[in-house]
C-alpha cells in the first residue's frame, strides 16, 4: 500500500463493518490458542491487527515495508519493524504465532513470503492468513490495492503446505455479501472500500457477523482465512 491508502486504513479501520468483523475474527481465534507468547504482525500497515494481539495480551511487533505503515503504527504506541516480508532480520524459530492478513496477494513472490513465516514460527507456533479469493472476482479493486492475484482454495493449500505448514482450518469468509461484492466489482474503478453512513454500515455488520454461527464456511466467499501451525 501507498501512503495515501495506509491513512484511509487508519481513519477507516474502528469504525468500517469489514475492519471490524475482521478484527474480531482473528480476537476469537488468538483466545483459542492459549497462554499469549510473541506475535508478529506482518505487512501490518497502521497496526489496526497489531492492537487486537496486544489487547489478548501478546507481545507483537508490527511488520511492514513501508516507512509510512511503520511511522503510523509507532505513532499508535505499538511496537515495530521496519522490514520486507519476505526477509525479516529476526532469528529462526522464535516466533509464536505470525498474522499476514491480506498481506500474501499483494506480494510478486508469494511462496517466499510463506516459507519465511514457516522460518520465524516455533515448533507448534501458529499462523493466521487472510487472502482474497476468486479471480472471478478481480477488478479495478484489486488493482487500486496493488494486488498481484486472487487465490482458489487449492492454490491457497499448495501455498501453505509448500512453506511445509500443517492446515488445521480453512475457510470462506464474507460469503453471504459475496453477491453483492461480486456485483459492486463488476462497475468498479477503485478501490470499494469507503466510509459509509452509520445506520448503513451496521446492518452490512450485522449481515456478516451471521457468518460466525452459520455452517457456510465450505461455500465461495470474498476471501479465505486459514489457521495454519508448523509441525
């Protein structure tokens, strides 16, 4: 991301329905891992996931390429560095748990972004991946976010299992609005993310948070989220 977007991000992210649905994704599946131990967070832009670790009581260090995302992210209190994703200055296998949400499809070399969260985590240590799915779905949304592709689930789980990372779950997500997003991209010429009226933007909320209690995780959505661990 630029630093244009990276400011939208930060002004966007506590209040929009998708940031914040998001957020209490990965909230819900760091208490599942247990006693809190070191976290990073990578290709982090303003450290909005950066938060949610330190909130569950991790110590995380926000992770990213830009200057600007690093300079955002300190500015928040939160710990950094300043780093390619892909060639992280820290030791092997001291890692607990890694993030890269939305991060991977951004990246012109996506299996050596995988094969250095597989380096960095403990025996046991834990990564969280977010990507965009469906090339059906690419549009002027993916280019104006610097995407570089959409992942099939197969190609996801050839990603992951070539870093040598054991998949424990794998799902859709955003699949109820995935008509209303596939239609959206169709006319797209931007990015779609924006700022929407309140009222708007919590029943939109309240349409995707259904997802938390509704078995449609096997069925096409916007993106795919796996919790992946290193043998």
């Amino acid at each position: 991301m630029d630093a244009l977007e990276i400011g939208r991000v930060v002004t966007l992210e506590d209040r929009h329905w998708w940031y914040r649905e998001r957020r209490a994704i990965l909230a819900q599946q760091v208490r599942g891992l247990g006693r809190p131990g070191t976290a990073l967070d990578v290709g982090a832009a303003g450290g909005g996931n950066t938060r949610v670790l330190v909130e569950n009581g991790w110590d995380a260090t926000a992770v990213d390429n830009s200057a600007e995302a690093v300079a955002f992210a300190a500015e928040r209190g939160l710990k950094t560095l300043h780093a390619d994703v892909c060639s992280m200055p820290l030791e092997s296998g001291t890692v607990d748990l890694v993030v890269a949400f939305d991060v991977l499809e951004h990246l012109d070399d996506d299996r050596a972004a995988a094969a250095e969260i597989a380096r960095l985590l403990r025996p046991g240590g834990t990564a969280l991946i977010a990507v965009p799915c469906d090339m059906a779905l690419w549009s002027a949304h993916d280019v104006a976010l610097g995407h570089r592709r959409r992942y099939s689930r197969q190609g996801l789980v050839q990603l992951i299992e070539g870093a040598g990372l054991v998949i424990d779950r794998l799902w859709s997500w955003n699949v109820l609005l995935r008509p209303v997003a596939a239609l959206r991209r169709k006319n797209a010429t931007g990015c779609d993310l924006e700022d929407l009226p309140p009222l708007v933007n919590a029943a939109i909320g309240g349409v995707v948070r259904l997802e938390r209690y509704l078995p449609v995780g096997r069925l096409p959505g916007v993106s795919l989220m796996a919790r992946t661990r290193l043998p």
